[in-house]
C-alpha cells in the first residue's frame, strides 16, 4: 500500500487539480492555447536548427546534442513556470493588497501562492520539450547512465528555476513590485541562454553562468557527463554531480528570501 502524501502535498494537488478543471471547462480555447505555445517553444529550437544545418557543428555539439541541451532546460522550466507561476506574478498580487486575504488564511502563503496562477494550457510546453529530449535519447543512443545524468540535470534545473522565481517574488517586498522583469531574465533569458552549450560565450560570461548564477549546472555539465565529454570540456569530472547542491542552493537563497520579506510586510491597510 502507498504512504499518503504529507498534507500540504495533498492539497497542493487537489488545489491544482481544480484549477486545471476549471479551465478545462473551455476545451476548445484550452486546446487552442496549448498548441500555440507548444508552436511558440518551436521557435527557440529553430535558430539552433539552422545554425547546425548551414554551419554544422557548434563548438563540437551535433544538433542532436544541442537538442538534448534544449529539451533538458525546456522541460524543467516549463515544469516550474506552469506549477509555480502565483510567484511570477507575485507584484501585481502584492501591490493590490491581495496578500492580506493569503495570510488571514489556515494555510501557509507558499503553498497558497504556488497554487494562484496555475495554467493548464502551458502543458504544450512540457510535452514539446519532453518529446526533443526523446527524440534526443534516440539519435545519441543514450545509455542508463547518461539517461540518469540528465534526470539529474532535470531536477536541478527545477530547484533553480523555482528558486529564482521565488528570489523574484521576495524582491518584490522591497521593491513594490518594480523587480518583474529582472525575475523574467533570469527566467525567460535563462533558459534562452542554456539553449546553447556555455563554452561558445566568452569567458566573463561564462563565469558568471558557473559561479554566478549557475546556470550551467542545470543542462551544460550534466550534458556534457550523459555524453561522456566533462574530461574533454577541461572540467574534473565530479562536477556535474555538483548540479542538484548548486541548484538546490539557489532554491534554499529563494525560500530564505521569500520569508524574511514575509516578515518585513506590512498589511495595506485595506
């Protein structure tokens, strides 16, 4: 018999579940929504088509493997962005006053938020992604190994992004809501960036994506283990494994944030 869900989980899902219904109550629109944004997601991989296709490989990365590069970032962070997307749009929230309602309620405010904006419509975006990161495992032939090197790479992605949605929604208790489009960088450029291998950018930038904010660690050096190429890359070879510790630390960063801002806020008054 499987153990039950802790309590917050179960709610989660429930709560999830009925927003996703009432949306599904317009099927048509659902449907027609969902398409597009899967279509919309196509547009970032085609660039990376035609790079490949008029001047082959990109720093030694075959379209397959750029592929594999697209389809590990695309799947975390549209995971994220469709199960967590209340943080993404916590400014307007917080500025209308909408909060003072959260925390009058028995429940905590991370739950409640995570479940706020949740649409079912950008599943489009997971089962395009989901199917290049197949499509990807057949051209490279990947073994279990390498397949489990970018589940790795996966799941970190998802404490990233989730910790950098959660670093934006915190700001916004200093800021009043004026950060959003720093948060929609780091998400939405984020992931743009990691569409292509991190040792074509210069090397400040590169830096910056290791050690800064470790974009890296959520597909480069994960990849780069699942394709046997970390020796190759001049990197030891333990650090892929470092992926869900640097991620998990950004995610760590955000809940940290997100609860000293909750202490500082004071009701609107209304």
């Amino acid at each position: 018999m499987a153990a039950p869900l802790p309590d917050d989980l179960r709610l989660y899902v429930r709560l999830a579940g009925a927003r996703i219904r009432e949306q599904m109550n317009y099927r048509l629109s659902f449907a027609v929504h969902t398409v597009i944004d899967a279509f919309l997601i196509v547009s970032d991989l085609a660039p990376v088509y035609l790079l490949s296709r008029y001047f082959g490989a990109l720093e030694g990365w075959t379209f397959a493997e750029l592929a594999l590069l697209y389809g590990m970032v695309g799947l975390s962070w549209g995971l994220v962005e469709t199960t967590l997307r209340g943080f993404q749009k916590f400014g307007p929230f917080l500025v209308d006053g909408e909060l003072d309602r959260v925390l009058l309620r028995p429940r905590g405010v991370l739950l409640q938020m995570a479940t706020a904006q949740i649409e079912a419509r950008k599943v489009g975006r997971i089962l395009q992604a989901g199917l290049v990161l197949g499509i990807a495992f057949v051209f490279l032939d990947l073994g279990p190994a390498s397949v489990a090197w970018v589940a790795l790479g996966v799941a970190g992605g998802i404490l990233f992004f989730a910790g950098i949605l959660l670093l934006g929604a915190a700001s916004q208790f200093w800021t009043m809501g004026q950060t959003a489009e720093l948060q929609n960088m780091l998400t939405y450029g984020g992931s743009a960036a990691l569409l292509y291998p991190v040792s074509i950018y210069s090397t400040w930038f590169r830096r910056v994506l290791t050690y800064g904010i470790p974009l890296a660690f959520v597909n480069y050096f994960p990849a780069l283990a699942a394709l046997g190429r970390t020796a190759e890359a001049g990197w030891p070879p333990w650090i892929p494994a470092l992926s869900p510790f640097a991620c998990g630390a950004v995610l760590a960063l955000g809940m940290l944030a997100f609860r000293r801002g909750l202490r500082r806020y004071e009701s609107t008054g209304s």
